[in-house]
C-alpha cells in the first residue's frame, strides 16, 4: 500500500511539473522609432584623416569632423580614454542631432585588422550609422539599431 501512494504522488507531482513547463505567451508591441541621419545616404566613403586628428582636442573641445564633400558631424568631446599604449577611444555627443553619439576608437598597434572604429548613434532612434572596411577604403554604412549591437 505504500508503494501505491508512493506511485500516486509521484504522478501527482510529474502531471503538476508537465503543466507547469507550458509556453507562456509573450505580447510585445514593436513601436517604430524615428530615424536620425535622414540626411546621409546608406553608405559613403569616408576618409579617416579627420577621425584620427581629432584626438589632438581634450574633453570639453567643440570638434567638426568631415565626413565628406556634403555631411559632417559636429559636437563636444565628452570623454578621451588611453585603454592601453595602442589603444584610445573618444566619445563626441553631437551638437545638431540632439542625444546622438559619435564613438571613435583608434588601435595604432601595427596587427590591428581595422585600426578605426566609428560608430555613431542615438539610443532613441531607429538607424545607426557604423564604419565598415572594403578593399582597403572605409565607408559609414547605415543601419538599423534594432540590429545593432552596442559595445
């Protein structure tokens, strides 16, 4: 007899746990952001000379940076990092598109793949823009930040 209720709560509680490990089903709403850089076309090719002379400045320095023949971005450095002797990273907040952020980070050690970084965002809007490297020219291609990850 107490093997039988022994069998009798063991299934009690595996038809409890089966029903437990149902899939709970999730709502969300996606709610379309407004682009920022409606102005830039989704991908141009951009020169690094004026990303790379922009480390010259300090924290607090209003900086314009060329991005080409007809765009540029212009803001306030907000912060200048030496991570390691090869390694320096600055962060510019834009002064025309409110929020928006310019993150550049310079690897000057002679094996770096992509020796710049540049990633320019805005954590309420819908497109980033992000440098990319193709035979050997950069370009800012735009994407959207849904599929963007910060690092």
């Amino acid at each position: 007899m107490k093997i039988f209720y022994t069998g009798l709560v063991v299934s009690a509680f595996l038809s409890v746990s089966a029903k437990a490990q149902q899939a709970i089903t999730v709502k969300q709403h996606h709610t379309p952001k407004p682009a920022v850089f409606t102005k830039f076309p989704g991908k141009f090719e951009v020169d690094l000379t004026p990303f790379r002379k922009a480390f010259a400045s300090d924290i607090s320095d209003t900086v314009s940076i060329r991005l080409s023949a007809h765009h540029s971005f212009r803001g306030v450095i907000t912060d200048k990092v030496q991570h390691s002797p090869t390694l320096r990273t600055l962060n510019i907040k834009s002064a025309e598109f409110s929020g928006a952020m310019m993150f550049i980070s310079l690897n000057t050690a002679t094996d770096a793949e992509q020796p710049v970084n540049i990633r320019i965002l805005h954590p309420r809007k819908a497109d980033v823009m992000v440098l990319t490297q193709e035979a050997g020219k950069y370009f800012l291609v735009k994407e959207e930040q849904q599929f963007f990850l910060a690092e």
